[in-house]
C-alpha cells in the first residue's frame, strides 16, 4: 500500500515550497518505504511513496502516458489492468505496474474511465495540457484518500490526514465512490450499484453464484510479485479465504515465484479464543502458520503511536487496530508484504451479533446497506492504516465490486437468523463453505460464534484498556467532557481517552469532524440499537454488549430462551441444508 501527496495550484513555487511538500510526503513513508517520487510541473506537485507488490523494478511513480503531459500518483492495486491493456492497443506501457493504465484510460476515454478499474485505488491524475486535474476513491473507500484546501487556493490530496492537516486550512475524508474533476470544481459519485438506493432485492439464494464470484475475487488479489500471507482469526471469513487460496494457490504466479505453501497469521492474548480456532484451521489447511502473541501491557504501550497511525478516536477501531498494528510489524519482519482480510463479511451478510435482533427483511437489509457504505470509517480504515503503519498491503476478497454486487442482490430473507431453524449469523456462507469444496476444519469451528476482532484476540484487553482508562481520567473530566469536546463528546473514560490523545496528534477542528459518532452495540449503526430497548442500558461496540445472544456478553442475564432458541451446531456428517431447498450437490 503506498502514500499519495499532492498538492494543485500553489501560491508559492519556490524551492522552499517544493521542500515542504517533499517533507509532508515523508509523513507516509511508512505506507510505501520502497522508493520515492514527485513530479512538479509551474505550480502543481505529485509526489508518492511506494510500496512495491507488482512490477518491484520498474513501476517507481509517479506514471506517465507516452509523452508525459499526462501525470498520475496512484495507492492501491487495479487486478484487472491486463483486460483494460488488451483495449488501448495503440498505447505504449512503460513499465509493468497496474497502476499505469489509468493514465492510458484517461487519454483514451476522458474523466468517464474510473468504473472500468476493478481494484481498491485512491489516485490524482494531472493533464498537463490544460492543467486540469481530477482525483478519485475506489468503490468502498478501501484505500483512504482526504481532501484539503489551503488559505492560498491550493487544492489537497493526501492517502493520511497527516500529510496535510498542518497546511490547510479545512480538509475532509474524500467519499468512497467518488470522482473530484477540476473542471466542474466538485465531487460526483461514479459508483451507483443497484443495492444503494437500499430497495429490498429479491433474487433467490444461489450458493453456486456465490461460491464462484467469492473464489474469483480471492484469486484475482493474488496478484503479486512478493511473498505474501493470509491474516487467519479462526473465524468463518478469514477460514474461507484462507481455503480458497490453499486450493488454488498452486496455479498462481506466486507460487511459481515464492512456492506453493501459504503462510497464515494470528495474534491474540495466550489461550484466546483466535489463536486456537486458528491453529485448528491452519492444521486441517496444512498451512505454515505463525502465532503471535502480545500482552495487554503491550498493547496499552503502543496504544498512542496506533492512534496516530490511524486517525480515528473512534473506540472499537482502536480496540481492533491494536492487535492488528502488533501483528503487522511482526508480520513485515518476517519479509511478508501483502496479506489478504476477511473484512467486509459481517457487513454484507449482516454478521455482527446485533443482527439476530433484526425485526424483519427490510431493516436487515437497510442496516447491512448503511454498513457497507461507512466501512471506509471503520473497518477499511482500521484493516489499511494498521498493516500500512509497517509498510504492509492488506487486500480484502469480501469487498469484491462484483461479489458485493451478488452478495446485496439476495432476498434479505435469507439472511435473516433463525437459530431455531438452523440459521446462525451468515449461515448463507455456511452452507457455500462447509459441503465438499471448501471444508476447512470440524464442525464446532465452523459453527464457532461470531466473534468481533477486539473480543476475539482476548477479553482481557478490552477489560485492561477500560482499567486504563479509569486510571487516567476522572469524574470530574467526564462530567466537563460536552464543554471540552462539544463535537462527539465522549461518553466513557475509554472514549476520553482515545480523544485526548486524538487531538494531541490532530488538533483541528476538521480533523475531528473526520470521525463518526453515535451510539452504537456490538458494531451497530444508531439506528440498529433501537432493534433491543435493552441496549440502550449498555452502549458498547464489543460483541459482549449484545445481551441475549453472545455466549459470554456483560452481564451474566441472557435473554429468554424462547426469545432465542438455542442452537445445537450439527453433528459430523449431518446436513446443514436447512429450508433452502438445494440439493447438497448443488454446493
């Protein structure tokens, strides 16, 4: 993953203006320690810190088109640059990095190409001829991109707040799917899929379709020329990941390259509850795996060069961004450069243990709706700035243009949790993955409870980072808390805490605004927490706040069995096809 800096349309374009900016590029060196960049033309500069996966010798940015009056700084991987190439036949490619084809697109179709990239990318592309400019998010908002204006009328553009938020005056966090032109002087959406509008859909569950788009979407993101991994929680995501590349790894590049034996990777507190169900998955996989471990002393020390990192005072971010920024360092030392994430499941599928409240359908789908469209603030942001802080690309299957697409074309019937009939949370991917193809592991980790990230690498670390906080801030600062922090005010000494050190890093006003509030249970929306009036007593984004359905949630009370029937996971052998009416070889 690398970093993008530029700046359009300077007042000043003196050398001391140029050092500047090379100084501010510097700030992300740590996304791409590979080679550095910039290209200056009268008052525009872009410059790129490069991490390089494909094309490690000759695709140093940034990239031009033939005559180089077209100038472009990309982060982010475009799998399908070999497909776009066969269609600019009369266009010479100077070196082999995907990246290179935007600025081809550009000349050959104008400002109109972006939908054709399938990939994650975040870029700014620069006409020289005209100096028009414009910059662009990928579907999602898997790569971060932030936009600024400086007091001057210079324009911003930067993969990390950092980079920017000293020299200008406002900034923002650039939206996902959009497209900033210089000709129109404002941002338009150019990704429109059908689920945006949040219509309920109703196509019939087709396991098969599933199977296919997902193993498609996990193999194309094995492109890459260096030694990569798969970061495996032991969940139900990241197991099915891990199986579709242990089944196909073979036939890649890769394996040609760096041999066919994938690595796997977890971290947890010893005897969490990650670290075994991994092992039990790496086994049956036959994958070198590598357990990690820290400890909640660990984790609480590097709690304020993580929320630097990341940029977010958002609480379950930087609770699941901790673990994940030990073990990307960890995983980077061992000369590793890309590794693929199960991100995206539990919002596409509806996951999360709040779902199994979800009154009908169409909340359900609604819910999973508003999910996917704020990932770029939560789970994307977490999954690429804590492997980034280390120089390390994380790559996410789930969030597959094409596969969402599928996966949000489903009669939300079917994603609905009926533990009385069988149907746990995303059991639509249970029942693709645990017949034949894809068997990973016994039956008892399949059907293992969802378990979000933060909770699942220990449940001591959320209680140790609560004691930490209860030591470092007190009554009397949170009864003050709404005059101090008028804007999301905190509303536990946790959140206090991840906001004082927040706003030590990103003082600004525009910073904090770059940052989601509200309530939220177990990773829900606002909205999703008026599903269960019980919530509302106990507001926290660890699935253990989700009272009545996590096996071992806060308080000891559970719900009414008959409100949520026990489920009783399937013995070996017997059939999990409940009420689909498919055949089981049909998966």
């Amino acid at each position: 993953m690398c970093g993008i800096l530029a700046v359009l349309g300077v007042g000043d374009v003196s050398l001391a203006k140029r050092s500047r900016i090379i100084e501010l590029s510097r700030r992300l060196r740590h996304r791409g320690p590979d080679w550095s960049g910039i290209h200056s033309f009268e008052d525009c500069y872009l410059a790129h810190q490069r991490l390089a996966i494909v094309d490690p010798t000759s695709g140093d940015q940034p990239l031009y088109n033939e005559d180089k009056t077209v100038v472009v700084t990309v982060n982010g991987e475009i799998y399908n640059h070999e497909e776009l190439k066969a269609k600019l036949k009369s266009h010479q490619f100077q070196t082999g990095s995907d990246c290179e084809v935007i600025a081809h697109l550009y000349e050959e179709y104008g400002e109109e190409f972006v939908d054709m990239l399938d990939g994650m990318f975040s870029f700014v592309l620069l006409d020289t001829r005209d100096k028009s400019f414009i910059a662009a998010r990928d579907a999602i908002g898997i790569c971060p991109l932030y936009m600024g204006w400086g007091l001057d009328g210079s324009v911003w553009f930067s993969s990390e707040m950092k980079a920017l938020s000293d020299d200008c005056e406002r900034f923002i966090s650039f939206p996902p799917g959009h497209l900033y032109s210089s000709k129109t002087g404002g941002l338009r959406r150019w990704y429109n899929p059908p689920w945006f509008s949040e219509s309920i859909p109703s196509a019939p569950y087709d396991p098969l379709l599933i199977r296919e788009s997902f193993e498609k979407a996990v193999i194309k993101r094995l492109m890459t020329d260096v030694p990569f991994g798969v970061l495996l929680s032991g969940g139900l995501d990241s197991s099915l990941v891990a199986s579709v590349v242990s089944r196909y790894l073979a036939e890649t590049k890769v394996a040609r390259q760096w041999g066919n034996k994938l690595h796997t990777f977890c971290i947890g507190l010893k005897g969490s509850p990650d670290l075994k169900a991994a092992k039990e998955v790496a086994d049956y996989l036959g994958t070198v795996h590598h357990e990690l471990h820290f400890t909640v002393q660990e984790g609480i020390d590097a709690l304020e060069e993580v929320i630097y990192h990341i940029e977010t005072y958002d609480v379950t971010t930087i609770r699941a961004s901790t673990p994940m920024f030990l073990m990307s360092r960890k995983i980077k030392s061992l000369g590793v450069k890309m590794v693929l994430s199960g991100e995206g499941s539990d919002e596409i599928f509806g996951g999360y243990l709040y779902f199994h409240k979800a009154p009908n359908k169409k909340e359900l789908h609604e819910e999973t709706c508003r999910k996917i469209k704020a990932l770029h603030l939560y789970d994307c942001l977490r999954a690429n700035k804590a492997t980034s802080a280390w120089g390390l690309e994380a790559r996410v299957p789930f969030l597959d243009k094409n596969f969402i697409n599928v996966a949000m074309d489903l009669d939300p019937e079917c994603k609905m949790i009926r533990r009385d009939l069988g149907r746990i949370e995303k059991w639509v991917l249970l029942l693709v993955c645990s017949q034949g193809r894809f068997i990973f592991c016994e039956q008892h980790i399949l059907y293992r409870q969802k378990e979000q990230f933060s909770d699942g690498v220990g449940y001591s670390w959320i209680d140790g980072l609560k004691d930490h906080a209860n030591a470092h801030v007190s009554d009397s600062m949170m009864t003050n808390a709404s005059f101090v922090y008028p804007e999301n005010t905190p509303t536990t000494k946790e959140a206090y805490y991840y906001r004082t050190v927040f706003e030590k890093f990103y003082p600004k006003n525009a910073a904090r605004l770059t940052v989601p509030g509200g309530p939220s249970v177990a990773c829900s929306t606002a909205k999703a927490v008026e599903w269960d009036t019980a919530w509302s007593k106990l507001l926290d984004p660890s699935g253990r706040a989700a009272l009545g359905v996590h096996d071992a949630a806060y308080e000891e009370e559970k719900a009414p069995a008959s409100a949520d029937p026990v489920f009783r996971p399937p013995a070996h052998g017997e059939s999990i096809l409940v009420e689909t009416g498919v055949p089981a070889a049909a998966v």
